[in-house]
C-alpha cells in the first residue's frame, strides 16, 4: 500500500454524489469528504451522510464528513432556470426578482457606484445606475452566474452575529446525523469559534477558515481555539489584495504548524480540471509548493462538486502530493514541556534509526498531531478509544487513525495484523499516552 502523508479533501456535489462515484473516492484514499452547507438542501445531504457512513462501513474505513457551514457569506438567489449567461459589455438588473436575484438588504448596502464581484471573483460588474429597487450593472466579462454565488464589493458589510440563523440550522441538522466535524466560514475572531464550541461541545472538531483581513489579525487566537485550520484562498483573495495570498498562505501554514494545528489549504488547486482532463502547470506547481510549504492536507472544490471529470481530478491531485510529499525535509521544533519533549525525542529516532512505520496509542489525539509536524516520512498509525478524536487525526499529515475499544488489547492485536494488512516490516516505534491531551509518556522499539 501506498503511503500517502498528504490528507485530500474531497467536496461532493452533483458531479459526484452518486455511491459508485463515492465509493471510488473513498477505496481510492480520499480522506475527508466535504459538503457545502451553502449549496443544497439538509434532504440532500443527508441522503449523502447516510451513503457515506453506509459506504465507510462497507470498506471498513472511515472517511471523515466535513459539514461547512455557510457563514456570513453573501450571496445572488436562484437566476431564473438555475442560471444566468453573461455577455461582456451587456447590461443586466440586480435586485429582487431581477436577472441577478439578491435580497433587499443586500440592494440597500450596495454602493450606487463602483464594482461588484461575483461567483468568488469570476465575474464582474461595473455598477451604471442605481434605480428604485434594483441597480443596473454592465458585465465586464463573460460567464455563466450560477444559484447562490458569491458577492463582493467594497463597503459590503458582513452579518455581525456570529454564528448565523443559518449556521445554527446546520449545526442542529449536522449533530443529529452524526457529524462530528464542523468547517466555520467567515471567523473574525476568537469569540466566533467559541460561540459555536459552546453549542457543539468540546467532543466535536471545529475546522477555521481564514478569509478575512480580520481573520489575519486574529489568527494565533482563533487558531489556539480552534483543532485545525484552513485556508480558503477563493474569498481571502477577495478580501486581501490577491497579490498579497501567497505569501498570507506561506506564513499561516508556518504559523500553523508552530501551533500543532492541522491546515488544509483550499480552493481553485486544480480549477482548470473543472472543465478539462489536465491541470496546467502552475496548477500543479501550486498544489507541489502548498505540500512543500507543509499543508497537512489540500482540497478540491468545484472540480469534483461541479466538474466534468471529479475522479481524474482526484487521481491527479494524489499523483501530485505523491511525488511532492517525498521533497519535503523533516521539520525542526522547539518543544515547551516534557510530553512535547518526549515526541521530539521520537522524532530524532524515527530519522536517525531510519523507522519508518510509528503505533501512537492516544486518548486527546494531541500526540500524533505533534509527530506529524515533523515531516518524518514514517507512517504514524495512530489507536484511540474515542470515536470523535478519529476526525482530528484525519487531517494531519501521515497520521492513520484506528479506534479501539480497549487500547491495552487494541495494541497487540493491531500490531499482530499490521504486517499483512499495510505490509509493515523491520523496526516499529510504539508511543504510549494515557494522558487525555498529553502527546507521550513512553516510547518502545520493537521489531514486527
């Protein structure tokens, strides 16, 4: 078996929401599937998590369901037919019950002149006049105007409660299907993140994505609050000068990192394969340097949602991390205590002693995080007792999370089946912890 460190994140839509399609992604390796809150209905997802967790069972799997909340985001209504086909230098009505459908207060906070971006960027208006209840805009490029894209303008003003009415509907629906992994769009701030830890618990995996300048200035703090990061380049190029994303997503995957916090880096990695059976090269360049930069997993947005070939994207995206994983050199950190000392010490091991496959029996999930941020290349396959940690492991780099009832037991029987079902041979490092959030209190070489 293949020893993929990089965790891909895979989001379903009507491309890809059929069980053969899902199926293929989950025997092929996909690691978490996502499903955008903003798109659809609570009746269509959960037939999705009902297939998913029917699926997971049947390969005897578990690939993680990340519900992404739709946030302050907003967003065009439903064009008439589902969509709307703009022409360069064409005029068209923006407003309620118009071309392109938005609510009455967005009208009312929308300058009477100037620009407005939709659709993440794709698409541009130039604001020509502003009449009672709609604007008239002209299209600055040609492009198809989907239901429920994007707006963005300067001056456009986000909801100020946090979470949101809608948020708080998904939340419920997600908790009563199961889900234990939850994306917030749109946080500011650390109170955004602990308002909805307060109605989720603290069982339940709280994934940030950062897009907003807020977000930026805050970050150490909602990242501490939160169990891992993403980062959502579409709406952070829209709300930061784009020039400006390269060198925000190198520091914030550097940052993350040094906060022991998986980051998934996200959005337009492979874009062209929405419509074509190959990337370009700087798309493939992008997801290379995104590994390199140390994202602990990378994501696919509309190429598998809405695209024409979602597995091929798929298979490329894994091609890709694949050879990219293997130039990455192993990472140096400066511990603060004795657990974290202690998983350094077995990173040492694992270079030097040339390990290659780690067992991390944990209880919190905080140790085989903390391994994984050294870029060891070994395989860290990580045994817990509790079900809701195996979502957190999920997103870190080379991390394979097993659940076990009984840990003491779990160890030797796990062990003893390793060697024929992922071929592991030679010198294994087993790290102990008993403590519910503590990394390691005892290391142990053995040979399988």
């Amino acid at each position: 078996m293949n020893n993929y460190q990089i965790k891909t994140v895979i989001t379903l839509g009507p491309a890809s929401d059929s069980e053969q399609t899902i199926k293929k992604f989950a025997a092929g390796g996909a690691s978490i599937f996502r499903l955008n809150f903003s798109h659809n209905t609570p009746d269509y997802f959960g037939r999705l998590i009902d297939m998913i967790n029917d699926i997971n069972a049947r390969l005897n799997k578990h690939v993680s369901i990340l519900l992404d909340l739709p946030g302050p985001k907003i967003r065009t209504g439903n064009p008439i037919g589902g969509k709307l086909e703009l022409l360069e230098g064409e005029t068209y009505s923006l407003g309620p019950d118009c071309q392109i459908p938005v609510s009455r207060q967005i009208l009312s906070e929308l300058p009477s002149k100037g620009g407005i971006k939709l659709a993440d960027g794709k698409l541009e208006l130039k604001i020509i006049d502003k009449l009672k209840g709609k604007l008239v805009v002209r299209a600055m490029n040609s492009g198809t105007l989907l239901d429920r894209q994007s707006i963005n303008s300067q001056g456009l003003l986000y909801e100020r409660s946090y979470p949101t009415k809608n948020d708080k509907a998904a939340i419920s629906f997600g908790l009563k299907k199961g889900i234990t992994s939850f994306a917030l769009s749109f946080v500011s701030r650390k109170k955004d993140v602990t308002k909805v830890r307060d109605i989720v618990g603290e069982d339940i995996v709280l994934v940030s994505k950062i897009e907003r300048r807020e977000a930026l200035r805050n970050f150490k703090e909602i990242a501490i609050a939160s169990d891992a990061i993403m980062i959502a380049r579409g709406d952070l190029g829209l709300n930061i000068d784009i020039a400006e994303v390269p060198l925000v997503q190198r520091k914030l995957i550097r940052a993350s990192n040094q906060l022991r916090r998986p980051v998934i880096t996200a959005t337009q990695m492979l874009e062209s394969m929405t419509t074509n059976v190959m990337p370009t090269r700087a798309e493939v360049n992008d997801v290379f340097n995104s590994v390199y930069e140390g994202s602990d997993a990378v994501m696919l947005s509309e190429e598998t949602a809405i695209g024409a070939y979602p597995l091929r994207a798929f298979e490329m995206l894994k091609r890709i991390t694949w050879k990219s994983q293997y130039f990455d050199d192993p990472q140096e950190h400066r511990e603060s205590g004795p657990h974290e000392a202690l998983v350094g010490a077995a990173a040492y091991i694992i270079l030097s002693a040339g390990v290659k496959n780690v067992v991390f029996l944990t209880r919190g999930g905080a140790g085989p995080i903390n391994l994984s941020r050294y870029h060891t290349n070994a395989r860290i396959f990580a045994l817990t007792d509790k079900k809701n940690v195996l979502d957190k492991l999920n997103i870190a780099r080379g991390v394979e999370p097993f659940y076990f009832e009984n840990l003491d037991t779990g160890v030797r029987k796990f062990i003893d089946g390793a060697g024929r079902r992922f071929g592991i041979k030679g010198t294994t490092l087993v790290i102990r912890s008993t403590v519910e959030h503590g990394p390691a209190n005892s290391l142990e070489l053995i040979s399988i």
